[in-house]
C-alpha cells in the first residue's frame, strides 16, 4: 500500500490527503460556548507545567480521546463518498485506492451523491463537533502534554487538522514546543502544518505526504518549491532531508 494511503482508524487520513489534493476545504463554523476556565487553560500566556499522568489517567485519557476520534468521522465518511446509506459507505471503504479516489472527486464536483445542501447540513452538525474536539485536545496538551504514550498520535493531530479555523501562531508555538520535548513526533507536527497551509493554497513546508496520479492511478513524490527551506525545516523537527532526482 502506497505511502499517501496507509491503514488508520477508519481510514482517516484518505480525507485528509483528499482535502490537501483538492485544496479546498470547508470552513463553515457553528458559533459554540466554551467554557470559560477551558479557554484559559488553553490560551492563557503563564507557562505551564506538565503534569505526568495515573494509570488510570491515562485510561480515562485514551477512552475519551478515542470516543472522540469516533465523533470526529460521525458525518465525514457521508460527506467524502456522497452517501448516507451506512451498507454503501461500508463497499466503498473496501475499493481500491483509485476507485476511492475518483469517487471522492466526483463528490467534490457534484457529480454523483448527495447534493449540496445535504453536504452543508452534514457540515453545519460535524463543524461544532470539531471545534470542541480541538479545545479538549488542546486542553489536555497544555495540562499532560501531547498524547503519545496511551494512544497513537496520529489519532491526536487528525483531530487538530480538523479545525484549521482555530490553528494560530500561539498554538503552532505550543505545539512546537511538544516537538522539542519529545511528546509530539515531528512527523505529525508537519502533517498538521502542511495542512493548514494547503487549506489556505499555500505550498506546504515539509511535504511529509506523496501526491496521487489520477491518470496512473498511484502516488508519486512532490518536489518542493524550495527544497533548501523545506530540508532546513524538516531537520529542525528531526524529519530526514528529502532528496531531488536529478
């Protein structure tokens, strides 16, 4: 299986690399109260001190962030294949990378599926659920640290690239800095970034995903727009130079 299509809960990141080779994404926002004392523990400016988590802490972290990860694909698997019928969206998981591909596209393009203002109003149910995901992801970074040692962190930052409306420079700094003290691998770190980026038409930094060939039918390498930039930028996250064929 190529690269840009590996196997992760539910097949998450087919979305994810779609919307980066799409380059559109869907921004619509449901206005949400937060918490008040939640905001704080996110935004607030006073360093903060990890603290190092129970067992049992960690379990309740992970059965949370896990029923999460589970709300965040609640609509996505209808609004990516155009469906709504559950039995269909099951046969459509199991085409080939190709065929999941040009189903995707035609989606997009409003050529097959449902129409567009059924999308919309999976958008307008999906969109809150987000944003509150990020807040709690964010909340429980600031207060144990990144997640990595009682569930995956790829689970972690699919949920951040989520809400690329809520990503600023304060919290790219404060993931940054769960780079530097090992708690965020730097892989996902430049998954997260590239995707904010993309989703503004900006070329990504560290370009840690492939592209897909619609007409072969398989991923390919992309060549940076500043390969010196981009190798300088990986090597500050500890991510390998990449190599240009000549």
């Amino acid at each position: 299986m190529s690269k840009i299509f590996y196997n992760v809960l539910l097949s998450e990141h087919y979305f994810i690399i779609f919307e980066r080779l799409r380059h559109k994404t869907h921004c619509m926002i449901k206005l949400i109260i937060v918490p008040f004392l939640l905001c704080a523990t996110i935004y607030c400016n006073a360093q903060v001190t990890h603290v190092k988590p129970s067992k049992s802490q960690r379990d309740s972290l992970r059965n949370e962030l896990e029923a999460m990860l589970a709300n965040d694909q609640k609509y996505r698997w209808m609004i990516m294949y155009g469906e709504l019928d559950e039995k269909k969206l099951a046969e459509y998981k199991q085409m080939d990378e190709a065929q999941k591909f040009k189903r995707m596209t035609d989606v997009q393009d409003g050529k097959v599926g449902i129409t567009q203002a059924q999308k919309d109003s999976l958008w307008r149910l999906q969109s809150p659920i987000d944003s509150r995901n990020f807040i709690t992801v964010m909340a429980i970074t600031k207060r144990f640290g990144f997640p990595n040692k009682y569930i995956e962190p790829y689970k972690v930052s699919t949920m951040i690239q989520h809400s690329p409306q809520m990503m600023n420079d304060k919290i790219f700094n404060e993931l940054m800095g769960e780079v530097d003290n090992g708690n965020l691998p730097g892989f996902e770190y430049a998954n997260i970034y590239d995707t904010y980026r993309m989703g503004k038409h900006l070329p990504p930094l560290y370009y840690t995903e492939e592209a897909f060939d619609e007409v072969a039918g398989e991923s390919k390498d992309v060549i940076p727009a500043n390969i010196d930039e981009t190798n300088k930028a990986r090597k500050a996250i500890g991510l390998k130079p990449l190599k240009v064929a000549h």
